[in-house]
C-alpha cells in the first residue's frame, strides 16, 4: 500500500492514532533481527514479489510454511519479518510476575484486521505449555497466547499463535509446485490451446492430470497455468499434484464438488455390501458369536469359537453368507499391533516353547481328546490345563491363542526402580553439568556425586547404578557436551521423512539445488612455467531431485563469492534459467549481500543448512566423493599418500609427480560431468541424471517464468557492487570504486554530472567498471587502463597490502591513490604472493572463456584472457644494490 492506500485502510477500521502510528513504523523499520537457526533448524530468505523484499525464515518446516499461505492469500496485504520488539507480562508457573521482549515473527496487515503472529511447532508448545501455563494455552484445539492477544487488545490488533499442527501439506507441496505460474503474470495461454484442454476436459466426466500431460495435443506449461489462474479446477487441499496419476482435473469447482458427492454416496453403497474375503485367520460373526476361519477344505470350511470348532458345508457357508447371517469382522488394528509387538519381542528360544505347548494341547484345541486322556507325555495335567487357559484367554483379548503359549520369562520379577522419581531426576541433572570438554572418567565423577548426596541428604545409588544411568541417556547428548556437537551429529539418528512434509531431495529438476566447495586431492602445475600450483578447489551446483550437475567450476582461490558467482553465470549458459530453492552452507560467501541480492532479483529462495550437519547436504557431499573415487584418486600426483605424511619420501610425494595443469583438467571434469557422470545410472534413480532430468521436465514443464537469456545484461547482474552499491559521478575523474576512478563519456552530461548511481566491478578485470546511466549499464575505463585491465580483484588486493606495508601505514586510514598503485604493480617491487596470483588468474582464463560464453580456444578476449607477456618472468628484474630490503 501506498501512503494514501494505508491511511484509508486505517479510517476503514477505525484505528486509534496510536495503532496506526505503531503500525506505521513497523512498515518502516528494518527487521528487529537476522534470523539464526539453532542446531537443527534450516533458515534462509524468501523473495517475496509480493513485498518486493526477501522474508526471512527461521524454520524451513513451519515458518516459511506460514510465508507460502500469506505470499498467495489475496486476504493478505502485506507481511513484515521480525518487527520491533513488544513486552509481554505474565505470571509464571510459580505465579511470579514476568515481563519480557518478545519478538514475533511476523506482522500481518490483512483486509479486515492486522496483528502479530508467531510459529511454534506443536511438540515445542507442547512443552512451553508446561513451562509456561500463562503464556501458551490451548484452548478448544486451539494455541493461544493470552500476554500477546492482551497487548494486541490495547490497539484493536490481533495475535496469533501458530502451530505446526495447522500446516496443510499437501497445500503447501502444491503451492511449491505451482509457484512459478501463480507467480508468472505475464505468460499467455492461446485461445486457441485453452479451448482445447477445456474440451478435452469436459469430454470425460472423469479424468486425471496424467492423461492431460500425456496429451501431445497440449504444452505442459498450458496445463498448469490454467489450473495456477482458475481456467481449470482440481483439489488443491487434499490431491498432490506431482502425483498426477491421482489428480482429478475438472473444468470448475461446482463440477468437482457435483464428482464428489456423487463418489461419497457410491462409497456408501458398497460399505452395505457384507461381502468379505474368505481366507484362514479371517473372522466372521454368527449368531452373535465371534469364530475365526481356521481351514478351507474342498467340500466344508473350518471354524472355531471359544475352543470349539465346527465344520460347515462351503454351500451352506456362502448361503449364510448371502443372507447376511454370516458377516465379515475387520480385524481391530490395535489388537493387531499388540501381537506383531509380542511377537517381535520374543525370542527364537520362547517361540519354540510356544510351538512344543501348542502341539501338546492341540487335541484339545480340536476337541479329539481330554485333559486327562493326555498322559505320557512328561506334562502334569495341571500344566496342561494352564497352558489350555491360557490359549482361550489369548484367543479371546486378541483374536491368537497361540500368543498366551509364548513364556514371559524376561518380564518375570520386581522391576520397581529402588531409586525414587526425584532423585532419579536430581541424579540426571547433575550428570548432565558434569558432562563437559573436561571428560572426566566415572570414578571422578562418582566420587563428586558422594559429595552431591552427602550435602543435600540424598541416597547414594551404587556405582553400577550410576554407569547404568549415565548410559542410558542418550548418546548424541553426552557427545555433545563432552566432544562437542560434530562427533554428537555421528551418531545421531537418521533422518527418516514419515510426515507429508516437503520431500527433502524436491519434486521435480530446478526445484532445490545444492552449493558447496572441496578442495580436490590432486597436485598441479603451471601450463607454461612447470612450476607446482598447489592444490585446487572444485565447486558444485547439483540439482537434488535428479542428481544432475547444472554447473561446476574449479580454482586455485579460495571458496569465496567470486566462485558462486561463476557457477551461477554457467547454469545460465548451459540451461538458461536458475533453481527456485539454492541450499549452501554457513560460508560467508553465501551470507553476503552481494550473493542475497542476487538470489532475490531472480526470486529464488535460499535455505541455509544447520551448522556441522554435513547429511543436510549430503547430496554434494556424496558427490565429492564419486568424484574423487573414479577421476582425482586415479590421477597421477593425487594426494591420498599425504594422510600418512611422516611415511611420505621425496621419490613419492605427489608434487614431484603432478603434471595436470588447470586448463587441461578443467577440459577433462567438463567430460567427466557433463558426459560419463551425467549418462551413467545413479544408484539412487535406477536411470542416469540426464534421463531424470528430461523425464521430470516433460512432467513438471519448462516454465518460461524461470527463463533467463545469458546475455551482457545477466553478465553485469552477475557481478558484485560496492558496499553502499553507488557511486557519486565527478564529471571530470567519474566514480571512485576502490581506490581507482573509472570514466565513460556519458559523465560529462549536465543532467547526470554529481548524481549517484548503481555500480559494479568485475573481479577479474580491475580495468573497467559498470555504470548504470540513462537506464542501461555503461562501461567505464580506469585512468590507468593500461596498468589495470585483465589483473584480477586478489591480485589488486595483494598488491594494495603490500603497498599499505611498505608506506608504513595504518590500513585503515591509508589513502592510496591509483597513480601509486599502478606505479607499484609495474615496478620489481612484487611479491611472491602477488606473482603466484597472476599466474593462477592466467590458468584460470580459458575457463572464463568458456562459462562467458566464448570458444575454448579464444585468443581475442582481451577482458578474460589475459596477455601472458606482459608480466612474463623474463621482464622482473632486481637491483640488489639499491634495494635495501633484499627483494
């Protein structure tokens, strides 16, 4: 809303000044805080077109559920994350007044109302119910926070309270699924393509999604945006779209509601049948009494009732069967799990005794003999007759005698823990004080828990009661007190997805992409000098649904966002869109504004994994390794020896043996990628990832709503800005962007001379720049071009520190200006380091060539592949005798 949208709004519902004025400055203000996720949780940012800023999420399984109901509820107007802080007063459960800061997660501003909410998950309001009785209440099904609604009341606003309890699943999967047409207000449908899916439609009276996307007839993306914009109707609430054998598709809602009740009263009908399945085990009702089916004979069908059993002519049986004198009994699923329960808690030594009892008391069973007919058989009648008991009794709680046969000798005996409720507790507690980085054996620590109970009156348990105590707390727990949270996350519990959440791996190819970086165990060297270049990091963008590598990049540079960027720049080139959800880790490139603004220009919502929780991506992780396993661990000057560094010689270390060089083996990982890897069958699909891929576009579409063309333009999006992201023109030396001036012809306009506009740098060029002026991107040249152009953004770095060293200045407060600098970058006065960047940023330069879009083997790219004459090592010259510091 605009200025006068929101006044309006207020007047409408006649808020007091001091609610608008609250409400107003929540609209402009910062959020109060930047989300972090605790040891579990996945945050991130979601780019809302409809605030036009990114949300953030604390929890990708509950909060930005809550943003995927507010982004597509037309009820909604505008949604803000983490507004300023409001004070909560309650008492606690010790009835203490309790004041707190609370900062909810979001502030909603509906149609009709606005007000506060926060998402909690329901076993967490489970325990701050407990901890809390004042503050979380439920109330007729229903989570309420009496403190917040209280202060809410004060300016006509509302609070609520959300659980995950409320989430719809199978809504939000299919607003995830549908997002990119939901969002896309563009794209057309024909005429001509409507009129005939709708034809299509309206000439079955059922018909299910699948049959329309297997229709050549039909685009895919046709399809679903008619369903995204109300052309055609499915039930979006309860049917999953990425699952379109199941999906009934109908022209309009009253035709599906028409469907449904038509399909509730034929469901009726058949619950009216009595007809059930004839097999042993299977229970029926006659007379009123319960009998199972023990046998299907030829001629007549066994059954048996409380110990009785009786033979029925399979005519007469079915006849009964049809008169509804005989009727099927659904067998109860909680006796039923009671017995697998039983049965998978004994052990092969009890079922065997069990089997032996039943062949004893089976003539009984079948009524052929009597108790005291069974003699010989080294049993006494009295054990005959409980174990017949004991059968009947089995027989008639769940519906299997056999189950009383089975010995309960292991539950035999007073299993009343000797240690009371609370002390049991006091002892839990201080274990877990004393579990810490010091790890101190248990005799320690039994010995301070003397002195725990001595003080305070306590009984002493026993030592082994007390090792048996300490193992019987979780595992994952003790670790991470005592060894901290990355050997506790070895042995916590699988991740296991039971609940209809969002599938961890997507639904469909582009949906959820991971980032990561390794560093590669393989030894280089230069392509022209021979000398070693160390080691290399290889970075990855994989696709999770389809296991697909979109795009890879390698470098001697650290994992920074320069690499992220480049990965960015080749998923473009090679598919021309990007993913809807990027998954990385908690590395700083991932964090920076650079890297944030980018994501949300092209609305793409980034999930930041747990820290050490290396399973959370595993889907790269698992990658690194395959691809170390079949390429670099069989490449000659591998590093898989150096693990036992102190055996290494000087005859076998790897870098004596290197001779990959970058260029070359960035032509070999373009094979192994894009052709071995990207054809071979995957374990985990049963086909390769380029056969899932294409098979999961036909199904999910090509959605032109995620297209993006890889021209100058996307280039320049590509590329970072400075801190503020402007730049002030001075129309006689242009604009400053770190240390150096840049000037186009542009600046000497009257009407753009002293304004500020948006800038960007390449990082591998330090010689030109990009102006945004008069609405498109300009390119502007440093006054010192000629010194500058092709030398990388480390380099100019390196050489700027070095510089700041010899001057003797503080880094903060130096001034350097571009003359100083371009005159030190000529002159002999280089270090090591700032040579061994220059040649690492020329192995690098046919792989810019590449990912720019050039040939491999382009020679008159002046911006991406440098002139390796020009800083040839022929031309470094030193002047011992007047250099004073020896370089």
């Amino acid at each position: 809303m605009d200025e006068l949208s929101f006044q309006i709004w207020c007047k409408e519902l006649e808020l007091t000044d001091a609610a608008s004025e609250l409400i107003n400055r929540i609209r402009k203000s910062e959020p109060a805080r930047r989300v972090g996720g605790g040891r579990k949780n996945v945050v991130g940012a979601y780019p809302s077109k409809k605030m036009g800023v990114s949300i953030q999420f604390e929890s990708h399984r509950n909060e930005l559920a809550g943003i995927y109901l507010k982004e597509h509820d037309s009820n909604v107007q505008e949604y803000y994350d983490q507004p300023p802080a409001i004070k909560l007063s309650y008492n606690s459960r010790n009835d203490k007044v309790v004041g707190v800061y609370h900062t909810p997660d979001y502030f909603v501003i509906k149609k009709e109302e606005a007000g506060w909410e926060e998402w909690k998950t329901e076993e967490e309001l489970l325990k701050l119910t407990v901890e809390s009785p004042n503050r979380y209440v439920l109330i007729d099904g229903k989570w309420h926070c009496p403190p917040g609604e209280e202060f809410a009341q004060n300016y006509g606003l509302k609070y609520w309270l959300k659980s995950s309890a409320e989430i719809n699943w199978i809504l939000q999967r299919n607003l995830n699924f549908l997002e990119d047409f939901l969002l896309d207000s563009k794209a057309e449908v024909s005429l001509k393509s409507s009129e005939s899916i709708l034809e299509a439609v309206k000439c079955k009276p059922v018909i299910c999604l699948l049959d329309l996307l297997k229709n050549n007839e039909f685009q895919v993306d046709d399809i679903y945006y008619l369903i995204a914009r109300g052309g055609l109707y499915f039930d979006i609430e309860n049917e999953l779209i990425t699952e379109p054998q199941r999906v009934h598709v109908f022209c309009d809602e009253q035709i599906a509601l028409a469907h449904k009740i038509m399909l509730s009263n034929q469901s009726e009908s058949i619950l009216k049948d009595h007809s059930f399945e004839v097999v042993p085990g299977a229970q029926v009702t006659w007379d009123g009494s319960l009998w199972s089916i023990v046998n299907l004979g030829e001629e007549n069908i066994s059954l048996i009732s409380a110990g009785n059993i009786i033979e029925v002519p399979r005519e007469i049986f079915f006849k009964l069967v049809c008169e509804e004198r005989i009727k099927g009994v659904e067998m109860i699923e909680v006796r039923g799990a009671l017995v697998n329960s039983i049965l998978e808690e004994s052990r092969e030594e009890e079922l065997k005794v069990a089997t032996s009892r039943y062949e004893v008391i089976l003539s009984l069973i079948e009524g052929r003999a009597k108790i005291q007919e069974l003699n010989g058989l080294g049993v006494t009648t009295r054990t005959i007759r409980n174990w017949y008991n004991d059968f009947l009794h089995a027989e008639r709680e769940f519906g299997a005698g056999f189950i009383g046969l089975i010995p309960r000798i292991k539950k035999r005996g007073n299993r009343t823990p000797r240690i009371s409720a609370d002390i049991y507790e006091e002892i839990t507690s201080f274990i877990k004080n004393n579990e810490n980085p010091v790890n101190q054996k248990l005799k320690v620590i039994y010995g301070k828990l003397q002195e725990y109970c001595n003080q305070r009156g306590y009984i002493l348990p026993s030592k082994k009661t007390f090792g048996k105590i300490i193992k019987e707390r979780p595992v994952e727990e003790r670790m991470y007190g005592t060894q901290g949270s990355r050997m506790a996350y070895q042995h916590e519990d699988f991740y296991w997805e039971f609940d209809l959440t969002t599938p961890r791996h997507g639904e469909r190819p582009f949906e959820i992409v991971h980032i990561d970086h390794t560093e590669v165990d393989l030894e280089t060297i230069h392509s022209i000098t021979n000398k070693s270049m160390g080691k290399f990091w290889l970075s990855l963008m994989v696709d999770a649904f389809t296991r697909r590598i979109l795009a890879f990049y390698i470098t001697f540079d650290s994992p920074s966002y320069r690499s992220d960027m480049m990965l960015l720049r080749e998923c473009v080139r090679r598919f021309n869109r990007l993913p809807q959800i990027i998954v990385t880790d908690n590395g700083r490139d991932f964090k920076s504004v650079y890297f944030q603004s980018l994501l949300a220009r092209y609305n793409i919502t980034h999930k930041i994994r747990p820290p050490h929780r290396a399973r959370s991506g595993s889907v790269c992780e698992r990658l690194f390794g395959t691809s170390n396993t079949q390429l670099f661990h069989n490449l000659q000057g591998n590093t898989k020896i150096m693990k036992n560094v102190r055996q290494v010689t000087k005859s076998i270390n790897p870098k004596s043996h290197a001779v990959w060089t970058l260029p070359v083996l960035y032509d070999l990982c373009t094979d192994y990628f894009n052709e071995f890897y990207d054809n071979s069958e995957h374990s985990a699909l049963g086909e390769s990832p380029r056969e899932a891929f294409e098979r999961g576009i036909a199904i999910a579409g090509k959605r032109p709503f995620r297209f993006i063309p890889y021209d100058e333009d996307f280039k320049i999006m590509t590329l970072p800005t400075t801190k503020g992201g402007t730049a002030k023109i001075d129309p006689q030396r242009g604009v400053k962007v770190r240390y150096l001036y840049y000037y186009c012809d542009e600046f000497a306009k009257k009407d753009v001379a002293g304004t500020n506009v948006p800038v960007r740098y390449d990082p591998w060029d330090a010689g030109i720049v990009y102006a945004y002026v008069r609405g498109r991107w300009t390119k502007c040249y440093s006054q010192h071009y000629s010194v500058f152009k092709s030398r990388s953004e480390v380099e100019i770095k390196i050489a700027t520190e070095e510089l700041v060293k010899q001057k003797g200045l503080n880094a903060g407060r130096s001034k350097i200006s571009a003359k100083e600098l371009g005159e030190f970058i000529m002159k002999a006065e280089v270090t090591e380091d700032l040579l061994k960047q220059r040649l690492r940023d020329l192995e690098m330069a046919p792989q810019f060539t590449v990912i720019d879009g050039g040939n491999r083997d382009d020679k008159d790219n002046e911006t991406l592949v440098p002139d390796i004459q020009e800083f040839s090592f022929d031309e470094i010259s030193f002047d011992l005798d007047t250099d004073s510091e020896g370089y």
